[in-house]
C-alpha cells in the first residue's frame, strides 16, 4: 500500500475577509475530493484572508497511481485563475517503511 499527501500554500486573489476566503477555498476543496478521489482539507493559515493552506492525501496498490494522482491535482491547482500556488510539498510513503 502507498500513501501520498500534498500540501498547497496559496495566495488568494481579491480576498478581504475570512467569509470570502471561504467562498474561494470551499469550492476547491470539493472539487479536488470529487475529480481526483482523495481526502482533502483546509489545513493551514486557517486566521488569514488571503492565505490558505490545503492538503489532499491519496491511497493506492502502486506508487506510480498515487503519484499519478498527485501530479495531476497539483497541475490542476496551478492553473486556477483564483489563487496563485506559492508552494507544494508531497510526501510519498510505503506501508513497509
């Protein structure tokens, strides 16, 4: 079994309050969970309203399908015209580390 996870720093655009903040992030928590079948979450930068902090963690038979998986989640957050992706960080893990 391997487990993958990434974390994404964002800066979000014409933001000026946590309620908005909301109405950005929310979306693209859903639609990561829903396109790409992972858990994902708001996990950092949680007092901020122009910061978010987002991870996603994934859970497959082969390395290269979580891979695959992270890959194409962090493309897919790239080109969102809403946010501008500052960092992301994966960690890929075995069951038998």
């Amino acid at each position: 079994m391997w487990t993958g996870t990434l974390e994404f720093d964002l800066l979000l655009g014409d933001v000026h309050s946590l309620k908005e903040k909301r109405a950005v992030v929310r979306p693209i928590v859903a639609e990561l969970r829903r396109r790409f079948t992972v858990s994902a979450a708001e996990t950092d930068h949680l007092d901020l309203h122009r910061r978010a902090g987002v991870g996603l963690a994934a859970v497959a038979a082969s390395a290269g399908h979580v891979v695959e998986v992270l890959d194409a989640a962090e493309q897919w957050m790239a080109e969102r015209p809403e946010v501008d992706l500052l960092s992301a960080r994966r960690r890929l893990i075995s069951s038998e580390d």
